[in-house]
C-alpha cells in the first residue's frame, strides 16, 4: 500500500488516501519518494487555474526518489537515485518535438497535473523523463532543483548575457537562481513584495547587490529581469526597469492580468517573454551545472500528511526559499 495526498476537486484541500501501490507498465519505473518539493504551480493546480486539469490528482514535480522496480523494457537499476520533474511525456513526433522544444510538445503531459505526482510515498514515472540524482546529499535539498532549479535555469538563458539583472518574487526559484547568476559574475537586483525585508535580507545574503521594493527603480537601468511572482502588473514594473534593448521574461505557468502601459516603456527594443516548462536538456545542463556553483537550498521540511500546511505557507509568504514534503 502507499499514501498520497489527493487533490479532489478545484479549490479543496488536499486529502490523504491509502492506495495500492501501482504497478509500473511498459517504460515506466515505480519510485519510492524521498522527498518532493511544493511549487508555486502546485497552487495554481490546487485553485484550478490551470487549464483541462483532471481530479483527482496527486500534485508534485520536483521528486527525488529511488526505483524500486521497473515495467517492461525499463533501464535503470532498481535502487537507483532518481529526480521526476513536471515534464512527464511528450509525443516525440511534432515539430516542437523534432526541433529541441519538446517544453512546448502539444501533446505533453506533466507531473502532479495530469499525472499523479510526488505528495505521495510512491509515484511512477516515464524512466526517459527522469533524471539520474546524486546518490549522496540530503533528497529534500535536492528536490527543488528540479522545477524551480529547472525552470530558473532556462529563464536565466533567456535573459541572456545580462550582467546586471532584476528578479521579481524572492522565492524558491529566485533564491536557487540568484546564486548561479552571483557566481557567473552578474550583479543581481532582487525585487519583493513591499515591506518583505525578510525576503530583501535573504537576497542579500546570497550575493544580490541590491534589494527593494517591486514598485521601486533601481539604482541602475537593468539589462534583463527575470519576473518570477504571479503578478501581471509586475510586467510594466519590470519594462520601467531595464534598459533600451533589454529583456523581460516572465517565469511562471500563470499570472494575473497585466494592467495596459504605454508602448514607451516597450520601444527601444525591449523584449517581453515567457518560458514554458523545461527541456530534458534544460534538466541535464542545470544538474550537471548546480554542484559546481555549489547551489545551496534553503528549504522547510513538512511531514508529507502537512500538505496542505505547506502550501498555506507558501501562498502567504511565510517560506525562505522552498518547501520540501518528506514522506
Ligand atoms: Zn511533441
Ligand atoms: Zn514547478
């Protein structure tokens, strides 16, 4: 038998269910969770702000485990380290697929969304989707590299050869990413929710050059920045922000409506951009990159069973750097 906490139903609490535990079919390894990050998309699952979600469900993409057992035709040893992240299958035979951006696979499936995901002692998982983890190190330090390492991993290339770049939302993401950022040599303004100083003085401590509030200017025009937060108006902020042919690029699967703004703030040939989901190539560039920064986590461990606690905390902001569910 194993246990997992369920999403029943848009904007319900989780709830915690005795299951059998899965068989893995053709391909797919079943893996003992040792620890599963919560994301901020986890929230955006749980309100039902994310399209043709499908409950029950298991939420949960950043799982660092170890196979048990694997289907049919599998290849990785039972016993073996691994990290499931939120992309879970994609067709392999699209244009996207075919030309390096599987992120953006039509037919693509994720973890925890419409495959149950990581709030649970075990999960399965597609083994050409999961990476190999390092078979020393705490898991539950290791499990928020896998989305919001990943995901702030591909945004910081987007931003480019930026040396002087803003993060808006202090979070799990930015505090994984603000510390590969210091150690490329860039010069980081770390923007929070106003009055957060815990936020600003944790930025600070991971080698930002600057912290203050969204609404603010920084003290130079930025090259790119990088908009973590859900916050549509933070786009205008952000535009304000970087210089004549700098780059925006907002990180995460949801936001809120951004209020309309003069074109002004968009000519000079600024660039606005989003990122989608992550490639496994992302993946392996990120992991192989991560212990060479060295990235440290700062993380919060809840007991699996406190869920739904977690994600309280994180929607209120109460967390420095990330959650981490530990069966
Ligand atoms: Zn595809
Ligand atoms: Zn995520």
């Amino acid at each position: 038998m194993m246990r997992a906490m369920v999403l029943r139903g848009p904007g319900t609490a989780l709830v915690e269910e005795e299951r059998e535990t899965p068989v893995p079919g053709p391909g797919r390894v079943l893996v003992a969770v040792e620890a599963c990050g919560v994301c901020r998309t986890d929230l955006h699952v749980v309100d039902g702000e994310l399209p043709g979600i499908a409950t029950p469900i298991v939420p949960g993409h950043e799982i660092v485990g170890r196979v048990l057992a694997g289907g049919p035709g599998t290849a990785i040893p039972a016993g073996t380290r691994v990290g499931v992240p939120w992309l879970g299958a994609t067709c392999g035979r699209c244009g996207h697929c075919l030309s390096g951006r599987e992120n953006l696979c039509d037919a693509a499936r994720f973890t925890g969304y419409q495959i149950d995901g990581g709030y649970a002692t075990h999960c399965v998982a597609d083994e050409r989707y999961c990476f190999r983890m390092p078979e020393d190190g705490d898991p539950a330090d290791m499990a928020p590299l896998l989305c919001a390492g990943l995901i702030g991993y591909r945004s910081l290339v987007m931003a480019g050869d930026a040396s002087r770049l803003g993060i808006y939302g202090f979070g799990a993401a930015a505090h994984i990413i603000c510390q590969v950022a210091v150690w490329q040599g860039r010069e980081i303004h770390a923007f929070t929710r106003a009055g957060d100083e815990a936020s600003q003085r944790f930025a600070l401590g991971l080698g930002a050059a600057w912290a203050g509030p969204s609404e603010a200017a920084p003290p130079v025009a930025l090259d790119a920045a990088i908009i973590f937060a859900p916050v549509g108006a933070l786009i205008p902020a952000a535009l304000r922000a970087v210089r004549k042919g700098g780059t925006v690029v907002c990180a995460g699967i949801h936001m809120s409506d951004i209020p309309s703004f003069p074109y002004a703030i968009l000519w000079g040939e600024r660039t606005l951009r989003s990122v989608a989901n992550l490639t496994r190539r992302d993946g392996e560039e990120f992991l192989a990159l991560a212990p060479r920064v060295p990235v440290r986590t700062a993380v919060t461990r809840f007991p699996l069973g406190e869920a739904n606690e977690a994600l309280r905390r994180l929607r209120a902001g109460e967390l420095q750097g990330a959650a981490v569910l530990v069966p």
